[in-house]
C-alpha cells in the first residue's frame, strides 16, 4: 500500500494539469453550442459542399450541430478520446520502466516487496488516476450539459459517451503498462505512446476514406467508441466490448509475466 500511496503523490501533478485542461476545454467548447445551435441550418448547407468521407469521419454525415449530442461528438468527445489516450498511455507507459530510468529500481526492490506486488501496485495507482480523471471531467461535461442545453438530453446516451472514454483510456493504459515492462528507458517509451496513440487515431479516420480502408477500423480502439454509432444505437457494440477486454487482459497480463522474468539494471 506504501508504494501505491507513493505512486499516487508521485502523479498527482500531471492529474491535476491534464484534468484542469480536459474539463476547461469540454466547458469552453460547450459554452459556444447554443450560438451554433442557432447557425446548425447554414452550417450543414456548408457541410454538404465537404468531402463525404470527411464528413462521415467525423459523423457529420449522421448527427446534426444542433442536437447537444451530435455537436458534442464532433467537438469535445474527440478531444477528450484523443488527449484522454495521451495522457494514459503515457501514465502507464512510465509506471515500470520510470524506476530503471531514474535507477531507483534497486533500492525498490531491497524492500520487503515482490515484484508482482509492485506491478499490482503500480497498476492500480495508474487505475486510479485515470478514472479520477473521468469522474471529474465527466463532471464538468454534465454541468456544461445542463448550463448550455436547449432542451432535455438522454441520460442513457450520457451514460454511454462518458463510460466509452473510460473504457478507451484503460485500453490504451494497458498498452502503456506492456510497453513499461518490456522497455527501461521512460523518454523511448513516452515518445513511442504517444505515437501509438496517434496513428491509432488517424487509422480511426482512414477506415472511412474509403470502403477498401474500412477493415482498419477493427485495428483501432478509437473506433470500438466511436460517438456516433453510440448516439445513434443508443448502446455501445458487443463485440468492441469483448476485443477491448480481451486486450486489457492480455497486456496487463503479459506485463506481469515480463516483468517477473525480466533482467532488470540497477
């Protein structure tokens, strides 16, 4: 428990940082709705005259800018996926090999402590500071929600777009936390999430260029959360929820068997 308390103050700063500019941009982003709702009408027309597989993208081509859901799908949600997964593959990705970095994996592991207890440990410091992280700017989207509606909004289709982030971020977490395990240097593995995150994302948008790139979409996470097919089936698809458990589990375990066997440098 001593090093899951250490782990924790050791990131509460980047949690409080990353938390503050999540839950300021959803409530700025939010705050300009009621304007767009009004212009949503001339805003489509420009849509049309937009590439439809950009627009499909992004699901303008399905959800309307003047429905709270389908603005906040193309605006907030997007961030809050994408710099969401940043920030949680980069927590988990320094958990392990942060020690071996800055070489206080010896006096680490001079402690009464097993190494299994030590990813356990780490692994639920790092749980714990992503779902404070959902909790708070899930939040404040419901606040803005409320603020800035026009008219009542499902609280099932909220439910879902403020559970999917969560699940998407423990995905990508549990990325993070194989690559520490298998990797000693926290500045290589930092660099290497964040652009796993980035091209994950971007596969998430090429799936819908074109009817021959749509098969990329079963290699991202981003789109076993995608906003719009939530919003619109009003439920989240099984089998994504199957692939990203199956990932969690596999990674995470994976973690604990590398780590337990690995030759660690102090």
């Amino acid at each position: 428990m001593n090093l899951y308390l250490r782990e924790m103050d050791r990131n509460k700063k980047s949690l409080i940082i990353w938390t503050i500019i999540l839950a300021s941009t959803i409530f700025l982003m939010m705050a300009v709705y009621p304007s767009i709702a009004k212009e949503s009408k001339s805003i489509e027309e420009l849509f049309k005259s937009m590439p439809k597989a950009l627009l499909s993208a992004f699901g303008l081509d399905k959800l309307s800018m003047s429905n709270i859901f389908g603005y906040y799908a193309t605006k907030g949600y997007v961030f809050v996926t994408l710099f969401g997964s940043i920030y949680s593959i980069m927590l988990a990705a320094s958990m392990l090999s942060k020690e071996e970095g800055e070489k206080t994996i010896e006096f680490l592991l001079c402690k009464p402590i097993t190494r299994t207890e030590v990813v356990t440990n780490k692994l639920l410091s790092c749980i714990t500071n992503i779902i404070i992280l959902n909790v708070l700017t899930t939040a404040m989207l419901f606040i803005s929600f409320e603020i800035f509606k026009i008219e009542s909004f499902s609280m099932r289709i909220f439910g879902l777009l403020s559970i999917a982030p969560l699940l998407l971020h423990l995905t990508f977490a549990s990325i993070g936390f194989f690559m520490s395990a298998i990797m000693r240097k926290s500045r290589s593995v930092t660099s290497i999430s964040i652009g796993v995150v980035l091209i994950t994302y971007f596969l998430s948008i090429a799936a819908y260029i074109s009817d021959e790139l749509e098969i990329l979409k079963y290699f991202t996470p981003f789109e076993y959360v995608n906003a719009t097919s939530i919003i619109i089936g009003e439920k989240m698809n099984s089998t994504y929820l199957l692939i990203m458990l199956i990932l969690n589990i596999a990674f995470i375990a994976a973690a604990y068997i590398i780590y337990n066997r690995k030759d660690i440098a102090v």
